[in-house]
C-alpha cells in the first residue's frame, strides 16, 4: 500500500544523504564560522548548540549574533524581526516543494518542513525542474544537512580559534559555488535567460535599497513573474496534460513530458 | 543558560519554522494552473539566481574567474561535486594571482 501511496522510497532517501555530501562539507565551513562568532558574541556552548538545532537557519543566525548581548537584557523584537526578515525566503523555497509533497502525501509535511535548507531544496529543485526529485531526497540531504550544520557549530563553539579564517581555503566561496552549479544544471534554454536576469538584476538593486535580506525574496518574485509572463505560451499544453492526470498525487509532469518540453525549447 | 536566552531561540526557532511550513500551506491555497502556478515553476531558479548574484557581484576578479569555472565545469561534467571542487579551487588561485 504505501508503494501505491508514495513515489518517494528508501533509495530515494540514501540518495539524497549521498548527494548531499559535498553541500554537507560546504555547511560544515560555514559552522566552523558561526560557532567560532557565537563564542566571541557571548552565547554560551549550550546556547549554541540549541540555537543551531532548533533554528537551523545560517543566515538568520549570523544576522542575530551582533544583537547578542550577553551582559544586558537581549532585544527580542529586533532578534525576532531580523530572524523573520531573513528566514523569508523560506516561504518561497517551501511553496515550491509542493508538488512533491502533493505528489506524495507523506505523514506530518508541516514537520518535515523543518527540514528544508537552502542546500537541499536546492539539490530537491534540481531535480524537480527535471521532472523528478521526491521527499525522500529532501529529508534525506536534509538529515546530512542539518548533522553537519549541528555538529560543526558545536565544533566551531569549542574549537573555533584552532581553524582560522576559511577564506584562505575558499571555503567561503563553496556556498556560491553549490549554489551556481546547481542553478547552471536547471538550464533548460534561452526562455531562462531573462528570467534568471531579472532576479539576478532586481536582487542587486533591492540589496541597494532595502535593509537586510529581502533583496532574496524581491529577486525571486520579480524573476518568477517575469519568468510566468514569458512562459505563457508553453502552458496550454503543459496544462491541458496536468488537467488530464486528474488527481493532484498524479498532477506533476512526467518526466518524458518534461523532457519533450526542454526539447522543444533548445530546439527553438 | 540565561531563560531569556532560551526564549529568544525559541522564539526564532517558531518564527523559522513557521516560515518552512506556511510556505507549502500558501502553496495549496494558490491555483494550481495559471499564472500562479507558472511563477511557481519559475520561482527555485529565481530564488537561487537572487541568493547568489550579490556573492558574485560584489566579489573581485577571483571571484568571478571561480564564478565562470563553476558554471564551466557543470556544464561540462553535469556533476556538483566537481563543480564546487573546481569553483572553489579556482576562487583559491585566482585570490593568489590575480588580487
């Protein structure tokens, strides 16, 4: 029964903590950092390490850490909003897990969407913009993520002042590099191009403007709508084949649809 | 640990999940054909082309050369280990000789 239920499978699982290994060492860089900092800002080892695994969100927790105070009375509104402002983009990369989890309909999704990280919903979206990607890859690139992101901001608390600067190793470039490979994987042909320019383009315009990371968020709306306008005429028959499927567990594209698809637009 | 520094991850850690799970509730309240939908398929690439074009747009000339070498080798090898062995690598040279 849960074969018939569930496209996602144990393998599916293993090949996302598999895959997920070299982002894992990319998130390990970045802990060794974040750790090293939460010790010179004032949060104890147990503050750490419970911030990290409950959190688990980089991005947010280095923003919180010059609000960090350890002698007097932390700013809970600042901390709050910095995390919210930051954390927005999650709303985003959440929304467009959907489909699989549509797809699948797995026991407790909002709980499984703790695990959703910028590594391996990146690592999910690739696969997904090939018209395959399953949960169990998500959780299981998700579990590797967030083991590494846990243990090497504990390392770094403890250990952080014996590492040294990552830069020197370029570590600090890994997340752009995981991040541009992936993006560079999900080129199906020129209909991208102006898309991806726009959120590139309005990204480094709100990051100008506007405070903190919500030139994330501005890029990825902007893109998307443009990337929907410029869309539109694939659709129609894109459409008409989901319609068709019927129910929402079967509404994805197939894989040889997707396929047929990117075809056809290199071809163009 | 001080109580009101627990209560402050705790007080990050809901509004952070909060944000992982109303993103796939928002989702199912959106149509699932039209332009909604079609902004959403767009939306992975965009979010991930925003994320990184700062990092790459503000970085110098080895940032660059190790930004060109990474989109290179994964279009080449279609494998994201290398890709971000070689990007990396490339980021650590161009640092050494073109800084």
């Amino acid at each position: 029964m849960a074969a018939l239920s569930s496209t996602s499978s144990p393998s599916d699982f293993h090949d996302g903590m598999r895959r997920s290994l070299p982002l894992a060492l990319s998130v390990a860089a970045f802990g060794l950092v974040w750790g090293t900092l939460a010790g010179q800002a004032g949060l104890s080892p147990a503050e750490s390490v419970l911030m990290s695994a409950l959190v688990f969100a980089g991005a947010a927790q280095f923003v919180v850490l010059p609000l960090w105070n350890a002698a007097a009375a932390l700013p809970l509104f600042a901390i709050v909003a910095a995390t919210l402002a930051v954390n927005l983009r999650f709303v985003l990369m959440s929304a467009t897990m959907l489909p699989l989890f549509q797809r699948e309909r797995p026991r407790w999704p909002w709980a499984k969407a703790f695990l959703i990280s910028d590594e391996n919903w990146a690592l999910a979206s690739a696969d997904l913009a090939r018209g395959r990607g399953s949960v169990g890859l998500l959780l299981g690139s998700g579990v590797v993520i967030y083991a590494s992101w846990v243990a090497s901001c504990a390392l770094g608390r403890f250990a952080g002042a014996l590492i040294g600067e990552p830069a020197r190793w370029g570590l600090d470039f890994a997340f752009t590099a995981s991040f541009l490979a992936l993006l560079a994987g999900m080129w199906t042909g020129r209909g991208n191009a102006l898309p991806w320019a726009t959120a590139a383009g309005a990204a480094l315009l709100a990051q100008a403007l506007l405070p903190g990371a919500w030139y994330i968020v501005v890029g990825g709306v902007c893109g998307s709508l443009v990337g929907a306008w410029t869309s539109a005429d694939d659709e129609p028959e894109a459409r008409a084949g989901r319609a068709a499927a019927g129910p929402p567990e079967e509404r994805s594209v197939p894989p040889s649809a997707d396929m047929s698809q990117r075809d056809r637009r290199t071809a163009r | 640990m001080r109580t009101e520094a627990v209560l402050a991850i705790l007080a990050m850690a809901g509004v952070t999940w909060s944000l992982r799970a109303g993103g796939l509730a928002l989702a199912r309240r959106l149509r699932q054909q039209g332009a909604a939908a079609r902004a959403l398929r767009q939306m992975p690439a965009c979010v991930m082309a925003a994320l990184v074009a700062p990092a790459v747009a503000q970085g110098g000339p080895a940032e660059a050369l190790a930004a060109a070498a990474t989109i290179a080798a994964m279009a080449v090898t279609r494998s994201l280990p290398v890709a971000m062995a070689i990007g990396v690598a490339a980021v650590v040279a161009g640092r050494q000789w073109l800084a």
